[in-house]
C-alpha cells in the first residue's frame, strides 16, 4: 500500500535517525527513535514516568520555549512558537501522557524521559501547524525544543516541580486527618480508659486524650512538609550540562527562572551555585526523609488503631472501627481493621523509597548524579501514597470511629491502672494493697475500696472521672496518707 506521506512506504510507519542508525516508529506516534530505544533498552519497572513529572516537564519546556522566544527564537514564524507552546501546555496538563513511553527506571540520568518530551512536543507542534509527525525539519525535539537546555538541569528542576505539587496535596491531605483526629478528641473527652506503657495496664486517661496526641503528631507533620518547598524552590534551570551554562546564552539563562516561576505560580529560585544544585541531590534526601517521619506516624498510629479495635471480645476493644468488608472466607462474622492494616503497608513502603533514596542520591560521581530517575520515582510515589494513605485513612477509618463506652468503663473499675489514681487517697502502699486484694478477691477495684470502707463510692467515682484523669498533675496538697481516705 502506498502512501505519499510515509517516509518507510509502509503505511503505519515512518523511519527516524539517530547517531546509532534507523528504526520504524508508529506513523502518528508523538514519541520518536530515541524513546523507542529506551523503552527497548530499559524494561525494568514495567511502569511509566509518574504522570506528574511529566507534567512538570511540560511546564518546565514551556518556560524555556517562552524564554528563547522572548530573546529572539523563532521571531520570523510566530505560528511555529505558538504550536510549541500549545504543546508545551499540553504536555503539562496531561493530554499527551500515553505518548511518554520510557520506563520509570533508566539508565542516562533521565535523558531519556528528556528526549520523550522533546519528542512529543515537537511532533505535537507538528500536527498543530498541519504537518505529520517526524517532520523535524520543520519543528526538531533538539534544536528547537531543548533548544539552550540539557537533562541535567531540565530534570532535576522538573523534580522539584512535581514533589512541591505533590506535598501540596499532601499538606492538605494532613490538615484534614489532623482535624478528623481533633474532632473525635472533643467527641470522646468524656471517655475514661487505660492508658497504657509496654502494652501493660498503666494509668487512667481519657479517649479524647488519645486522639489528641494523634491530631498533634500530625499536625507536626504537615508543617514539616510545608517547610520542604523551601528547599526544592532552589533550581539548576539554565545551568546545561554540568551547572555552567555551557550552550545557554547568559541572558537566557538570568531568565528562565523567572518564567517558570510565572508558569507555575512557585516561588522557584536559580542556585547561586549552579554547579552545586547540578551534581548534588542531597535536597532529594532531605524531603524523604520527612516523607519518612510522616511515614512513621502513619504507621504508630495505625497501629494504634488495630489495637484499641482489637477483639471485639477478647481484645482492648475500645474503640470501634467502620466495618469495610468480611474479614474471612472461613471464620464468620469476623471483620479485620483493613484500613489501618493498607495504610500501614503504605507506610513501611515509603520508609524503604527513603533508604533507596537515600543511595541513590550518595552514588552520584563528579559533576552529575546518574540515578535521578530512581530517586524521582521513589519520591514522587512517597509523596503520592502517603496523600493517599492520609485520606484513605481519614474517609474511610477515622471520621467513623465510635468509643465503646461501656468497655472502656468496665476496664477503669477493674484494672490495676485505676489504683494510681488513687493515690490522692490512699497514698502509694494503700494504693498498691488494694489493688493487690481486689485481684485475690475477684472483684473490681471499685467494689473493694467501698466494701473495705477505704473510700466512698462517690470518691472514688471523683478520682477517676474525665476532670481528674484530664488534669495536669495532682491537686496542690499532694498525697494525702490513707488515714485521711
């Protein structure tokens, strides 16, 4: 069959150059012969590029292309400036995502995902202008869309781009489980339970205070992650191939900054020392590792969680969980804490992507680091599960928490950990005696300290009530002596 615009003669090809030869692309495939190399020679995490790198990338080329056009590019064909920036906002607002085809994982330092975006854009500038993909002559994915750029400080600032987009989400994922955890301290204020050290009975608190510390933990969080953005702001856009704008004309590189800090609303920065930003990527292990401490509090109290709502029967069982899905395919009626469970598995996997980081960032060598691609696909997945891990748990677990009020009551009159609230009372050893009858009796604590005429029923009640447990420290006075129980 022929066809009067493939280049092959085959219909649904044409043929593309490089250095290293020819090869057949896709007739109106918007990627060419350097994406399809590396889709060839890098089948590792069978996973694209996060899709908000990509978009990132489509902001971070369109400030370029603004900038070159600003300083003369393509002054004599405005149609053809306009069809690349009409790529470049395509390209960043997703449209053009099935397109960017390289592996997550490759090798190059992410040249790459570069060449792909260079690629699409180009041919997508292409179609724009009523040409046919491949036609490079007219529009080329080097001369014009990498025109004055590299990998080197194209990638690592389109990095910085989609992690501050991410931990924006994320912030706000954290403001919302933050105020979830607030609103059920207030709701479960009144509720009594035993606190507890080393998972043994220790002392009386309440409920709400448990959530308190859970709603504080969080709120942590969320401002350590807003702090992170200062950090990615400093970029290396301008500085080429090692930091030193070799290729870049000067003024183009005083501006380009400021376009992508038009583009994209963010306060983004040039480095004072561009051959510093380019070849370290400390900053990359420094946002992880608050990745991480979010992580950590994810996990504690998810865990908490599984065990407050451990039983129903035969566990803590003070609180109750929503109940998502059957727990069993064997054992009926059981229903398993998944939320918490999923969440935490989040958790442990962001904790890895931080020691990965953490190597990845340490190997690189001399004027470059050659594992970006690995650090970007362990951050931006961090970033992304744990907004989703915050929400998830927030929707799906937190808001519908109630209290077993009745369990919770039951274990405050039992328990050895009401003794210490006695101490006003009783003092140390009077305390530590009735605690030690009331087990050999078989009785609640409450029932002993009455029937034995150590205390009246209504204070002990006072002793172990919301106020008491909730207040800071004991009364002024002290320990009183049993004498004066």
């Amino acid at each position: 069959m022929n066809n009067s615009n493939d280049i092959t003669g085959a219909a649904d090809t044409r043929l593309e150059k490089d250095s290293l030869g020819e090869m057949a692309v896709a007739r109106d495939a918007l990627y060419g012969i350097h994406a399809l190399r590396a889709r060839q020679n890098f089948p590792l995490a069978n996973r694209p590029v996060h899709p908000e790198l990509i978009a990132a990338y489509g902001v971070v080329k369109g400030a370029c292309a603004r900038t070159n056009h600003e300083l003369g590019a393509w002054r004599e064909h405005p149609q053809k400036a306009e069809a690349i920036f009409r790529a470049c906002d395509e390209t960043a607002s997703g449209l053009l995502n099935d397109q960017v085809i390289v592996d997550a994982l490759q090798g190059g330092a992410g040249t790459s995902t570069n060449m792909n975006i260079n690629e699409v854009i180009a041919n997508r500038a292409l179609q724009l202008l009523g040409a046919a993909p491949g036609q490079y002559d007219l529009v080329s994915p080097l001369d014009d869309i990498n025109l004055h750029q590299s990998t080197n400080d194209t990638y690592p600032t389109a990095m910085k781009l989609a992690a501050i987009r991410l931990l924006r989400r994320l912030e706000e994922q954290l403001v919302g489980l933050q105020e979830a955890f607030q609103a059920k301290e207030q709701a479960f204020a009144h509720v009594v339970k035993i606190g507890r050290t080393e998972l043994q009975d220790a002392v009386l608190t309440t409920l709400g205070r448990t959530m308190s510390a859970f709603a504080e933990a969080f709120a942590r969080d969320r401002w350590r992650v807003y702090k992170c953005e200062e950090r990615l702001r400093v970029v290396n856009l301008g500085g080429t191939a090692i930091g030193t704008g070799l290729g870049a004309p000067r003024k183009y590189i005083f501006r380009v900054t400021d376009a992508l800090r038009e583009m994209s609303g963010i306060g983004f920065a040039r480095a004072e020392n561009l051959v510093d930003v380019t070849q370290n990527a400390d900053v990359f292990v420094e946002v992880s590792g608050i990745l991480k401490a979010c992580a950590v509090s994810l996990l504690k109290v998810s865990s908490d969680l599984r065990l407050l709502s451990s039983g129903p029967d035969a566990g803590f069982g003070e609180i109750i969980l929503p109940a998502m899905q059957a727990g069993s395919s064997i054992m009926p009626g059981k229903v398993n804490p998944v939320i918490p469970e999923a969440v935490s598995q989040a958790a442990m996997l962001v904790m890895a992507h931080d020691q990965v980081i953490a190597h990845a960032c340490s190997r690189g060598e001399m004027e470059l680091n050659a594992f970006l691609p690995l650090t970007a696909d362990c951050l931006l997945q961090s970033a992304d599960l744990l907004a989703r891990a915050c929400a998830l748990l927030r929707a799906r677990c937190v808001e519908g928490i109630e209290a077993d009020t009745a369990r919770c009551g039951r274990h405050v009159n039992t328990a050895i950990a009401s003794a210490t609230a006695l101490l006003p009372a009783l003092g140390y050893a009077g305390a530590r005696d009735a605690a030690r009858d009331a087990a050999a009796r078989g009785i609640s604590l409450r029932d002993h300290v009455i029937q034995a005429g150590l205390m009246r029923a209504e204070d002990f009640d006072a002793l172990v009530a919301p106020e008491a447990v909730c207040r800071l420290g004991m009364p002024d006075g002290g320990i009183k002596g049993k004498e004066n129980g």
